[in-house]
C-alpha cells in the first residue's frame, strides 16, 4: 500500500477577487522510501500541494489518504496529533526554536510524542552525530550557519520517526557547498531509515539527487519521471 | 521543556519585560506601602485610643449613655470590679465617677468631661500618665487635685497650680461648684479629647457632688491584648446577665463605645484593598500589550510549533507560563522589598509632620508606625496569580487562531 494517494485533490483560493486553483486534479500515489522532488515554476503550486499532503491545509475537493486515513476526517486538534505522530517537517527557514539549543530543539518533537527522556537522548546524540552536528549540541541555532540549521531541522525531522518527512525548498536560503551537502544528507538518511522524503524545489542540483521527478504546472502534474540513482 | 521555552521567550525581549516587571515591583510597593501606613495609622489611632480613652471594654448603667448624668451609677460598682479583675486577660480596671460639667477660670469657660478616678487603678488602665507635659499625675496625697489637657488649658488660660472651678449637677439635683487645683497638663494625639477631659480623684468629685466615694457609673477594662475583646466580653455578659437582661447595666468593647474608629478602621482596609486592585488591574493591560507583542513577532515560531504537532493545551501552557513569569517575578521583587521596607518603617516610622496639625486633632499622630497584615500580602500574591492568567487570555486566542499553513508564509 502507499504511504500517500490523493484522489482528485483540489485546492481553491477565494481569498483574492478571482479565485484562484493552486492545486487543480491532482492523482498521486507515493511509496515508502521514495526520494521524490516536487518542480515547477514560482505560483505553481508546489506549496500548496505539500501542505496538503502535511496535513497543514485541507484540500477544497478529493481526498488525501495517508496509509488508511482520510485526513480530511479529522477533526483540528486531530490533525496536529495526526501531523505530531506521523510528519517530519523541513522548512524553508527558522526551523528551529531560538530559545532552544540544538540539542533542545532536536528533542523537541519526541517531547511533545512524549518519548521517554532517556530515549530521546539516545536518538539525539545519534542523529546529531549523523547530520555533523554532534559537536554543537549546547550551541544556540543563532549560533550555526543556515546550512548547519538545516541539518538539525533534519535530525529533528528523523528522530521523531515519521512516515515520511515534507521538505518545502529545504535549499532555498543556502549556499552551494551547504545546498550539496544537505542534500547528501537527506540521500543518505533516506537510504540509512528508509525515511520517505519528499521535497519542493526550483534547485537543479536536488532535482539531480531525485529519484522521482513530480512537475507542476498551473497546479496539475505534468510530468512524473522516476530515476534510478 | 515547556517551562524552559516560556522563560527564555520572556529575556527575549529583555527591555520590556524588565519594564513590566519594574511597573509590578513599583506598583506592588506602592499598594503594600499604602496599605502599611493606612493599616499602621488606623491601628495606632486605635491603640492609643484604647490607652488612652475608652479602653478595651467599658461597663455604663444605659442611661448614662444619653447625657452623662451622674445620676445613672453602676449597682455595687466596687464588688463588679473585683469581680472583672478575677477574669482571664483583665490586666486593669478602673472604676470612675464621671459626668457632663462647666470648668471655668477667671477668664473662660469650657463644656467638659469630669472623670473621677482612683488614681492607682487608674493608673493601671489609661496611659495618660505618659502624656503628662507639665507637672505631675493625680496622687492621693495632693488636695484636691486636677489634671487637664493641655487644650483646654489654654482656652481656659490656666495652669499648674491655678484654679479650676467646676460647675455640675450634684446628686439632689442642685447646681453646684467646686475648685480643683491643677496639678499637671496633657497632651495626647486625640486634641479633641485633650480639649474636653478633666481627672480629678472620685473622692473628691463624690464629695462635692453628694455620692458615696466608691459610687462609679463608668468602669473600664484593659485587657492584656485586644484579641481578647471578644471573648472577655462574652464572659462579662454571663457573668452579669441578669442586669444586662433587665437593662441595668450594658457592656461595650471599644468598637461599640467608638464606632466610627471601627468603621474607620474597616474603610482604612477597604481603601488599601481597593487600591491593590486598581494598581495592578491597570498593570494588567500593559501586561496584556506585552504578551501580544510578543506574540505578533512570534507568529511564524508559533505557527512552525503548531505545523510540528503542538497542540492547542501545550500553547495554552506556554503562553500562560510565560504570563505568570513575567508577572510573577515583577511581583515577587516588589513583595520582597515591600516586607524590607514595612519592616524598616514599622521600626523607625514615618513622620509626616507637614500634614500632623490635621491629623492630630482627630486623634491621630504623626509618626506612624507601618503595619501590613499577612492576609495583605497573601491577596497581593493571589490577585497578581488571577490577573495573569486573566492577562495571557487575549494572548491566547491570537496564537490559537494561527493557521499554520499562512503563519510559516509570514515575512519578517
Ligand atoms: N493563502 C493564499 N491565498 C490566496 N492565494 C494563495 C494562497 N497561497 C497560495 N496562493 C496562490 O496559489 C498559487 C500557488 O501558490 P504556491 O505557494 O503553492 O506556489 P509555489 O509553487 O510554492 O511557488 P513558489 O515556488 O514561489 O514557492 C499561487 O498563485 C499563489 O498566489
Ligand atoms: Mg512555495
């Protein structure tokens, strides 16, 4: 079974004077372990369709199951808990709590999952370990370079254990050495866990690390490649 | 962790928090500091009231109440006292001949007071013998003695060793004149009472005006402690029921004899209360402002918390936290250097001389002595406790309105 399907999902704005259709029909399965890279131009709809799939935003028409359930049968508070327990999540900046250290903020999501503290530190120290940041653990995220911030935003993402980890242009804010080696990150953490990520980007260097290329049009896929890499 | 994020979020700002935290330390200070000099002005009023005036308790047949007519005496007011002595926590009684007379001099003439007391029981009950300026207290050995205040010395224009001619009503009915030698002056912080106060020896006043000289219609108790009011004068009430019953004798503490003390006292407390409450219900709205401050430029974090999975109790809990931190530490501080400060002035008082002229001539000194009672700080803590979390609602509902979705999109 797929971790995601959507069934004819629409998304519509009326928010503005012509409603606007950010997401318009979109039919998508995604498998466990996928590497998947959401394209497309700016306004196509990238966002809007990844905050669907979060669980941050609900679709206007269609259904998103992820694995048997309708998110679109929960309730707001269920959502959360569903979102708390089930999605990783890796923004595009200010990802990390400031009054956290890296530590703290690596923690924080198994806290709320109310892991056991001993636990939590495990995974912490192993993660940390594993993204590069083992030795910046007591530091303040105003204290790590963006590409460093990334790297925890990811850790933290993993060492909540979710069933897959939504990635909104994770790259945008950063250089080319750290856009390279967050993406080699993400790669190796999908092959290490298994964990599904799946990521919007305009960054060609992360659509040539991708296994499966979604493009996105005017809210409506174009395009779906599959790579082996 | 929750605790950890709500007090760090709170120096993140550290300017305005600390501005609202020396607003709370300074209007705590000034309601505490209100309420001591409040609490400690009524009190001493009260005190040397007591001391000095009416006593703790004081026993009248009722119909002395209306005039002062000496005609109204106490039955056997000489076995009641002893009686009154044998009670627990009576340290004195006085019996007095007391009445409504003329004093005049050569020059004046003045409504008074005339209090005939024996003058070593009386000594015991009423503190007036400290306040004596110029000559001595009443002993037996003087003849016919006199000791004025010094208010009604200088209306009469008399003093020590002048004459004091006193005019009443003896026990036949008959106007009747009699001269005391002023033997001392006083002066208490009550001018109103200084003004209308004689003591002379009840010997003499039951001589002059015809009663047997241990006739009293006055008796006054002194407790040990005026938190035994209550109690000693429930037992005074059995003891002497029987002519309480038949309207012979009526039994007042020193509330009942002074009403409008008490009355004053309880608006005194009222006042401090109310103003607690004003001050810190206005400090409440800048807390109000702060934390939604704090919540507009936290809109993307919170709705990055909320995209994580926090749910709506854990907002709820960190933004409540950080209300009462934030209120909580302002007030603690001012606590703390209030108790200092009340401690140091309930030692050294405060002298408001500028304003005592006022005060003095309706019973209150000029230096004051601070009080708070421990039920003042215990409100203080609890409304400061309600009014934060009252503070953190609109707080609140501005982070639990956030969508997510929009609050991440948000731009700096
Ligand atoms: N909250 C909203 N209200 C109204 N219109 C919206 C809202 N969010 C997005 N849109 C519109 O929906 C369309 C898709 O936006 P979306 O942000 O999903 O695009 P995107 O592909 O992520 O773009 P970018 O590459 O610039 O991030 C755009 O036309 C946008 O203006
Ligand atoms: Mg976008």
């Amino acid at each position: 079974m797929s971790i995601i399907e959507t069934k004819g999902v629409y998304k519509t704005y009326n928010t503005t004077k012509v409603p606007v259709n950010a997401v318009n029909g979109v039919d998508l399965k995604i498998e466990e372990g996928e590497f998947t890279a959401i394209v497309g131009p700016s306004g196509s709809g990238k966002t809007t369709l990844l905050n669907m799939l979060s669980g941050l935003d609900l679709p206007t028409r269609g259904d998103i199951f992820i694995e048997n359930t309708n998110l679109k049968g929960l309730s707001s508070s269920q959502l959360i808990d569903f979102r708390l327990n089930n999605i990783g999540f890796v923004f595009q900046a200010y990802n990390l709590i400031p009054v956290l250290t890296v530590k703290e903020n690596t923690e924080f999501i198994m806290f709320l999952q109310k892991v056991p503290k001993r636990e939590r530190q495990k995974r912490v120290k192993e993660l940390l370990g594993a993204v590069g940041i083992g030795d910046k653990m007591d530091y303040k995220p105003s204290q790590l370079s963006g590409g460093q911030q990334q790297r925890v935003a990811v850790a933290r993402a993993l060492a909540s254990r979710p069933k897959y980890i939504i990635a909104d242009e994770p790259t945008a804010n950063l250089d080319s050495v750290s856009t390279s080696e967050l993406l080699e990150l993400m790669a190796q953490m999908n092959k290490k866990y298994n964990t599904t990520f799946i990521f919007a980007t305009h960054d060609q260097r992360v659509m040539d690390k991708a296994r499966r290329i979604l493009t996105i049009e005017d809210g409506k896929i174009l395009k779906d490649e599959q790579f082996d890499r | 962790m929750l605790r950890a994020i709500a007090w760090r979020n709170l120096w993140r700002n550290k300017l305005r928090s600390s501005i609202i935290m020396a607003a709370l330390t300074i209007g705590i200070i000034g309601a505490v500091e209100m309420d001591g000099y409040m609490t400690g002005l009524t009190n001493q009023r009260v005190d040397a009231a007591i001391a000095n005036e009416v006593s703790d308790i004081q026993l009248h047949n009722p119909g002395f109440l209306l005039n002062q007519e000496t005609k109204y005496l106490i039955p056997h007011a000489g076995k009641k006292a002893d009686e009154i002595r044998k009670i627990a926590n009576v340290k004195a009684v006085s019996v007095r001949l007391k009445g409504a007379a003329m004093a005049s001099s050569a020059n004046a003439g003045a409504g008074i007071s005339i209090n005939g007391v024996v003058p070593d029981d009386e000594y015991r009950v009423s503190d007036l013998h400290d306040h004596i300026i110029e000559g001595t207290y009443l002993n037996n050995k003087q003849k016919i003695p006199a000791v004025i205040g010094q208010k009604l010395a200088k209306k009469l224009n008399i003093g020590v060793s002048d004459k004091l001619i006193v005019t009443m009503t003896d026990s036949t009915g008959t106007i009747t004149n009699g001269a005391f030698l002023v033997v001392g002056i006083y002066k208490t912080s009550n001018t109103d009472f200084d003004k209308s106060n004689v003591f002379v020896t009840r010997k003499d006043l039951a001589n002059l005006i015809g009663y047997p000289t241990n006739a009293g219609d006055e008796i006054a108790i002194l407790l040990n402690s005026n938190q035994h009011t209550k109690a000693v004068t429930k037992k005074l009430n059995t003891l002497f029921s029987a002519e309480v019953k038949s309207h012979k004798l009526i039994i007042q503490s020193w509330d009942q004899i002074q009403p409008l003390l008490k009355s004053m006292v309880d608006m005194m407390n009222y006042f401090s209360y109310l103003f607690l409450i004003i001050v810190l219900a206005a400090l409440t709205f800048a807390i109000i402002n702060t934390m939604l401050m704090s919540m507009m430029e936290r809109t993307r974090e919170i709705g990055m918390l909320i995209a994580l999975g926090m749910n709506k109790r854990k907002i709820v809990r960190m933004v409540m936290l950080e209300t009462l931190f934030l209120s909580i530490i302002g007030a603690l501080v001012g606590l703390a250097i209030s108790i200092l400060l009340v401690d140091y002035l309930s030692i050294h008082g405060l002298d408001l001389s500028s304003f005592a002229k006022g005060l003095n001539s309706i019973g209150y000194s000029s230096t004051v002595y601070f009080q708070v009672n421990r039920e003042f700080y215990f409100t203080t803590v609890i409304v400061v406790v309600l009014l934060a979390i009252l503070a953190s609602i609109p707080a609140m509902m501005r982070a639990l309105k956030l969508q997510p979705a929009t609050a991440i999109r948000e731009e700096d």
